[in-house]
C-alpha cells in the first residue's frame, strides 16, 4: 500500500517595510541534557570464517546499554546487532539485523523490536521484516512481511 502523490502549501507572510530592522538569527542553544548511564555492555566486531561450510560470518553488536535522563527520571534503553554471512561458492549470502528501543519510566515501559533480514539465493532476494511494539512485557502490535524479488541475472 503506498500513498498517491501529495502537495503541502503553506501560508506565506508578506514583507514588510519592518522587516528592514530585524536582527538576523543568533547562535542556536541547546541546553546540556543531564544524562547518566546505568549499565552498557561494549560493542563487539567479530570475522568468522567457517572452513568446512566455506562461510564467512561478520557478526556486529552495538554497545547495549541502559541511560537515565535524570530531569525526568526517564531510562533510555536500546540495542542493536548485524550479522553478515556469504559463502566462497556462490552467490547466496545473507544481512540480519536487530534493533531494540525504548524507555522507562515508572510503570511506563514502552518498547519497539524490529528485525529485518535480506537473504540471495540463486534465483531471488528475498527481503524479511518484523516490526513488534510492547507495553511492558504485553505484545500490543506486530508485523510481519516477506517479498521475493527475482534477481534477473545479478
């Protein structure tokens, strides 16, 4: 499902003879944000190459960790991983990725998990997602899709 071609107008103010006087915009301000981190784990970059399957494994992990907005009481929490895999005969390989986010607050424990993962095989890309969202530990949207996609020679 995609969405038709779309137009935004707004509204445009016509000059004035006072805006001669106005001061160009100063430095933009950004107030420091009061952060403090709670737990984290480091990243991790690892090449793996298995000789008996012939396959190279990329495995990547972010640093996952915990931080907490102190001026709200608010915890950030997030993570994320990759993993590449190809094998020497052939083209078939494969990208998976996985992705946590969220916050916490009080009983508020709001968080979305999406995967996604691209596979070729001989024939086709085949392109796989998830997108989950949960409230605390209740599941409270999912979604799931898989297209195929004829590789056409490449």
């Amino acid at each position: 499902m995609f969405a038709g071609a779309s137009r935004l107008s707004l509204p445009v103010r016509p000059a004035r003879a006072a805006d001669a006087t106005l001061h160009p915009f100063g430095t933009p301000f950004v107030p420091p944000v009061a952060l403090k981190p709670v737990s984290s784990n480091p990243g991790l970059h690892r090449v793996e190459w298995d000789a008996v399957s012939k396959r190279q494994i990329i495995r990547h992990e972010v640093g996952d960790g915990v931080d907490l907005l102190t001026a709200v009481n608010t915890q950030l929490i997030g993570k994320a991983t990759v993993r590449s895999e190809i094998g020497e005969d052939g083209t078939a390989g494969s990208i998976a990725t996985q992705y946590l986010i969220g916050w916490q607050r009080d009983r508020w424990k709001p968080r979305v998990t999406g995967s996604s993962k691209i596979t070729t095989t001989p024939s086709d890309f085949v392109l796989w997602g998830e997108i989950v969202a949960y409230d605390g530990e209740e599941k409270i949207f999912s979604r799931t899709w898989e297209r195929k996609i004829p590789r056409l020679l490449l």
